[in-house]
C-alpha cells in the first residue's frame, strides 16, 4: 500500500500548453524519492499538485492518490482535511514562504495548534520543543524573532519545523537548500535526513542538483519537460545512466566534483 | 520608539515651520493689494495708505512675519482685515463642517473600496471583478464637481430626498438637519475616493494571494479564509495606509469644491473667500491649519505602519513598496 501513487497526471496551463505530460510515480511509507530536473522540467508543479495548490488557471487531469484521498477533483474541503495532515511541504525560500509580520513562534503555533489541538502553555512549550528539535539555538529567542531578523538558515529550519509540526505521513520538499549557502545547505540536509529517519517519514525530495538529491533520496525520477524519463534506484542512475539527458546530469555533478578533487592537489 | 516619535515630531515642527514661510511669502508674491478691498473704487493715496496702515501691510514684510508668527506660538491665528474679527474662532465653527464631512467621507469610502477591491483582486478572472476594476478606472476620471451636479440633480432636484445644499445656520443645533445636508456631499467625495482606493487594495490583495507564505499556510491546512485572516489582510494592509494618508489629506484639501458645489460653511469656502478678497491673515489661517492637518494624518500613517510592519522598525525598507 503505497502513500502517494500519482497516476497518468497531466498539468496544463490555462491556454492548453503542457506542463507536467502522464507522469506516474508512487511512494510506499517511509519510501524517499527524488524528483529531479532542471527548471521548467514540472517538478516544482508536480509538488504542489499533489497538495491541490496549483496556481490558478492551471489544470490537471490523471490520478494522485494520498492516503486515501483523491486530489484530483478534490473539493476545498478535501483537500484542508488533506493539506498538513497526509502531506506537508518545505518551500525554496525560507524568506517569502514566513509572514515577514509574524513573529515565528506564532507562525509554527499555527499549524501545532490545529494539529494537535493545543492552547496556551502546552501549546508554547510545543513551539519550543519544535524549534529544538530542527536544533535551533535559543528557542524561545527565535520563537520571538521575526522572520527577518534571523538568517536563511534558520529561517529554513523554521519552515521545516512548521512541516513537521503537523505530523505527516509525507514531507514534500521542493528545493529546500536552494536558497541557502553551501555550507548551510549540507547542515540542513543531514538535519532533514536524520528528521525523516527517525519518523519514517516518506519524502519527496524536488531538485535540480543531482549531488543534493542523492544525499537524502534512495530513488531517483528523472523529469524532462515535464516527462519522466527514467527512474531507479540513486546508486544504479549515479552508476550507470541510461538515458542521454540523465547522462548529463550525472557528468555536469561529477565534473564539479572532479575540479574539487584536482584543485585540491589529490 | 521613543527615538523614533521624537525624531518623527522634531520633523514635523520644521516641516511647519518651513510650510510657514513658504506660504506667508508666496501668498505677497501674489498680485493685488488687500488695502483695495477695504476701500471703494477710486479712493485716494492717501485713504488707501491708511488703509495698509490700519491692517499693518505697509511694515516691511519680516516684520510682519515675525508678528505673525509671534501670534501663531500664542495660539492666535490673527484677525481678518475685511471683518476685523479673529480668524481662530471662524476656522474651528468651519471644522464643525469640514471635519465631520471629512472623516464620514473617508470612512464610507474605505468601507466601500475594501471589499470591492478584494473582490476586484480575488475574482479578477470573473465578470463582476473585472466590472469593479472598470468601475474604479471609470471613477478615477470623474471630477468630484460634476458627480457632486449629477447627485444634487438626481436626488435633490428630482427625487427631493436630500438638501440640494447649503447648511442650517445654527448649524449642529440641529443635528438631523445637519447630517442631511451632509449627505450627499460626503457620498460624492467617498465615492470618487473609493474609485482609486479600489485600485490600490485591488492591486495589495492581488500582492498577498501570489505570496508564498499564503501557500505556506494553505499548505499546511489552512483554509484560505483563515489564511487570509491571520496573514493577508495585515500585509495587505502596509501599503494601504500609506495610500489612505494620502487620500484623507488630499480629501480635506480638496473639500473646497465639494463645500462650493453644496454651498457648505466649511473650512474650504472660507480659504474661496479669503483669497477672493486678498484677506492674508483668513487664508495664512487656514492654510496652516490644513498644512498641520495634514502633516498629523501622515504621521498617524506612518506610526500604524510601523506597529504593523516590524521591518519599518527595524529600519529595513522591507516589502512595502
């Protein structure tokens, strides 16, 4: 029984063109995937279709199963009940994605209440727990801070706590290390991998850097405008590429590798 | 922030002052002599000399300045040359008008332009969010005058529901009285503000519903009414009031069409007749007083802004333009 099976999904814009052409991928519990592919590909679509969140205008057609809703044709009300609660998404910038009014600890409060139904106290002492557990420093500083008074880093910590606080059976990230520094980036890969471990979490881990994807994924999927073009596991598509644009993906990754490896004199 | 309102109050006793001389000296630059408007035509040198001597316009102009201003710090705003009574008196029974047709105007207009300006923004793709953002387009171009005709026509002279003008002259003694021929003056002002106030709420919902943290709460289960609750209307609302203090100053300013077009004792048809009859000291005092109306409105947008938007306070210019 798998958590997420998206079937035949078409995503078109308003004026007809084709965005994300019969894709079909599906994830068993505590199963993580990559979706790969440069920008336009329809992976970053594709994420957001799955929470029934398509910008407006775009349409879809086919099958997306999570947990046991159809997305679909989903009515609103559906989808709240889904939203959060079988799924939950990380976006790419840390800085837009918070209310830059809000202070944070209000903001993860949002979901940790609905979720769990908290109040007062016990609902603080949550938003603390929350912040530690991504291991933010001084908890209930940056539960008072606003977003733009902490860095990327953290920011995106607060948004992948806000992901976990409602508990769900699949996180979705869509490009989540994107925006940040390199060595802010591994920091809060290896944090988001040993979170989702310890849940079981399944992930569905969007990017376009072949490198960051094989650092929390055991499967890849290999999107091309907005086709699949080949699916396997990360060791056997690193190892032995079929296809010619996956062949450039795994060449333009070991190439920056490579250049690391001879300027450092080894 | 006790920095910041004492910085933001130090502004605007300078931005008074200077207002002071810019208006006490273009107001000489102009052409015409007040001394002929107290004597008849063809009075003498001599007649129209003490004329000037009687209201002090033969000092030289610092002089004057300094009188005038001497006055102001004692909370005197002068005596007219024409009526010789205190113009201070005259202003604030003229605010009685200008104030209460201000303010209800503003307010009808914000009550209108909100919600039809969110509408615009969120069912833009439909036939009535595309009528509204016409309408305001439309409106934007109509002169406050010719509506003011168009509504006196239809619902004073036609329909004889409401006073095509004028105001009791025991003015709030008779409040009903009142408030009815406040009526469709205040419509008139409130509806050509609600046309370009749509526009602006139009287009900060339209920011608020491509943000990203609207998806984030949507995302993780909110519904879009309580989204737009708890994250929307707060952002939206930052560049609104800075648009709003701009609109009520303007509409305050602007009130002396709206008060000649309805023949209203306010504050606007005072500065009319001032100028008319070359009165300085009747339109220094209202020019000042409009000019302290306004630089306070800005300063009231301003702070809400920065109780709002934390970024301000921080001295980051933030999202907001």
């Amino acid at each position: 029984m798998s958590i997420l099976d998206i079937r035949d999904l078409v995503i078109r814009t308003a004026d007809g063109r084709t965005l994300v052409d019969h894709l079909s991928l599906s994830l068993a519990p505590g199963e993580r995937l990559g979706l790969i592919g440069e920008s336009g590909s329809g992976k970053s679509l594709t994420s957001l279709a799955v929470l029934g969140l398509l910008p407006e205008g775009m349409t879809m057609s086919g099958s997306i199963e999570l947990g046991d809703t159809q997305i679909v044709g989903a009515s609103e009300r559906q989808l709240i009940r889904v939203r959060g609660h079988d799924a939950a998404i990380v976006f790419q910038e840390p800085l837009t994605a918070l209310d830059p009014l809000m202070r944070v600890g209000r903001q993860i409060a949002e979901p940790l209440g609905r979720r769990r139904g908290l109040k007062g106290t016990a609902l603080k002492r949550a938003v603390t727990a929350a912040l530690e557990q991504v291991r933010l420093p001084e908890p209930e500083r940056i539960a008072r801070a606003f977003p733009h008074e902490i860095s990327g880093g953290q920011r995106q910590r607060v948004a992948l706590a806000m992901a976990l606080a409602c508990d769900p059976r699949l996180l979705i990230a869509d490009e989540p290390t994107t925006a940040l520094d390199v060595t802010v980036q591994s920091e809060l890969l290896d944090l988001l991998d040993a979170l989702v471990r310890e849940r079981e979490m399944a992930v569905l881990f969007v990017s376009h850097d072949l490198a960051v994807v094989a650092k929390v994924a055991e499967r890849v999927l290999v999107l091309k405008d907005g086709r699949a073009v080949e699916e396997g596991a990360v060791r056997d598509i690193v190892n032995a590429p079929r296809e010619q644009y996956t062949k450039t993906l795994v060449d333009s990754a070991r190439q920056l590798e490579s250049a690391l490896v001879q300027r450092s004199g080894r | 922030m006790a920095r910041y309102l004492l910085r933001r109050f130090a502004f605007l006793l300078v931005s008074l002052a200077l207002a002071s001389v810019v208006l006490f000296v273009l107001l000489r630059m102009l052409p015409g002599d007040p001394a002929n408007a107290l004597t008849s035509v063809g009075a003498s040198a001599e007649q129209i000399a003490a004329a000037r001597e009687s209201i002090g316009s033969d000092k030289p102009l610092p002089e004057q300045f300094a009188h005038w201003i001497g006055q102001l710090v004692r909370g005197d705003l002068g005596t007219s040359f024409i009526s010789s009574l205190p113009v201070g008196p005259e202003v604030s029974a003229r605010l009685n008008v200008t104030l209460p047709l201000t303010a209800a105007a503003f307010a009808l207009a914000v009550l209108i332009a909100v919600p039809a300006g969110f509408v615009a923004a969120y069912r833009r793709r439909t036939w009535y969010g595309a009528l509204l953002s016409g309408i305001s387009q439309l409106g934007i171009a109509i002169p406050v005058f010719w509506l003011g005709m168009i509504l006196i026509a239809v619902f004073a002279l036609n329909a004889r529901w409401l006073p095509a003008g004028s105001f009791p002259p025991d003015g709030w003694a008779q409040p009903g009285e009142a408030s009815r021929s406040l009526v469709l003056p205040v419509v008139t002002i409130a509806l050509v503000m609600s046309a370009s106030l749509i526009r602006y709420v139009r287009s900060a919902t339209l920011d608020v519903l491509d943000s990203d943290y609207l998806r984030t709460a949507r995302a993780l289960g909110s519904s879009f009414g309580q989204a737009m609750w708890r994250h929307g209307m707060r952002n939206a609302s930052v560049p609104v009031i800075s648009i709003l203090g701009i609109e009520l100053a303007s509409t305050l300013l602007g009130a002396v069409v709206v008060e000649s077009v309805f023949a209203l004792p306010g504050l606007g048809s005072m500065l009319a007749t001032g100028i008319a009859q070359h009165d300085y000291p009747v339109i220094q005092g209202v020019l000042f007083i409009s000019t302290l109306a306004v630089l306070i409105i800005g300063f009231a947008a301003d702070l809400i802004q920065r109780i709002i938007d934390p970024r301000l306070r921080a001295g980051l210019s933030g999202g907001v333009r």
